[in-house]
C-alpha cells in the first residue's frame, strides 16, 4: 500500500530562508539556518557571511531534534532538566539532540510537514528567527495543533 505524506518543498524552503534573513537582518547577526523535510532530511540550508562556524552544526541539529521529537527545542529544554523526564535526552541518537531554543516545526492543515533551525544569536533570537521562517508556511505561530499518528498535539 501506498502512502503519502505531506512535505516542505524546496521552493518552501527558500521562502522561509528568506523570511528567517530578514529577521536576522534586524539583529545585525549573520545567521546558520536549516530547513528539513517530513523526514527530518535536509532541503535548504543558508550560512550568512561571517556566521560563526559552529551555528552550521546547530542548526541543523535543531531542525533535525525538532522533527526527532515534533517538539520546540526550547520545550524538549524544559523536560531536560535533571529531575524532568526527559533528562539525559540529549545523549541520545548518537549525541546529536540539541536542547536549547532555535528549533520548531512546520505545520501545514494540520500536519507537521518539517522542520527548521536557527543558530547564531541568544536563545530568543534563535527562536525569533525560526518563529519568523515558520511564519511563512504557518501564519497561527505558536499556538497551533497538529496530528501525529492520529493524536492531537500542541507546538
């Protein structure tokens, strides 16, 4: 049996490249930013001139976590914390769970399509960043529902 999912495209990606530079542009930061698909594969993928060379890896960490857990990186820091449950969820999938904010899914009619990653600033530039490259595919941000294998969730 066939299936199908619903998914960023490339030409999805580049307009929320486009939308996160503009928001860069009003900290002065040269930003890393990455957008995945449904699969938490990489579709786009921008490094400012003079972005620091370790935003690269963040990024897309970030994305990639997001799709992992279809969570905000900032959320899945909460549950992190020693004594949440969550904690120690970092070391999994080979070390490469980043924890700190810059990290949200993209939903589409209510379906969680991909993801995308923003690193360079403070935690709440990052997640400015990415709120404004969602923004684009998801005009609701932050408070809106999606469906994963058929339960309701919460970004």
């Amino acid at each position: 049996m066939t299936r199908l999912i619903s998914t960023l495209t490339l030409d999805d990606a580049k307009l929320m490249l486009s939308a996160a530079e503009a928001k860069a542009a009003e900290f002065a930061i040269a930003y890393s930013i990455a957008v995945v698909d449904a699969g938490g594969h990489l579709i786009a993928f921008i490094r400012q001139d003079d972005a620091l060379i370790g935003s690269i890896d963040l990024a897309i960490k970030k994305a990639v976590t997001t799709r992992l857990f279809d969570k905000n990186t900032d959320y899945l820091a909460k549950l992190a914390q020693p004594g949440e449950p969550l904690f120690g969820i970092h070391q999994s999938n080979g070390g490469n769970v980043i924890i700190f904010g810059g990290g949200l899914p993209v939903v589409r009619e209510g379906r969680l399509i991909g993801a995308v990653g923003a690193s360079a600033g403070s935690v709440e530039q990052d997640i400015a960043v990415a709120q404004a490259a969602v923004s684009v595919m998801d005009p609701d941000l932050p408070d809106t529902q999606f469906t994963i294998s058929g339960k309701e969730q919460r970004r």
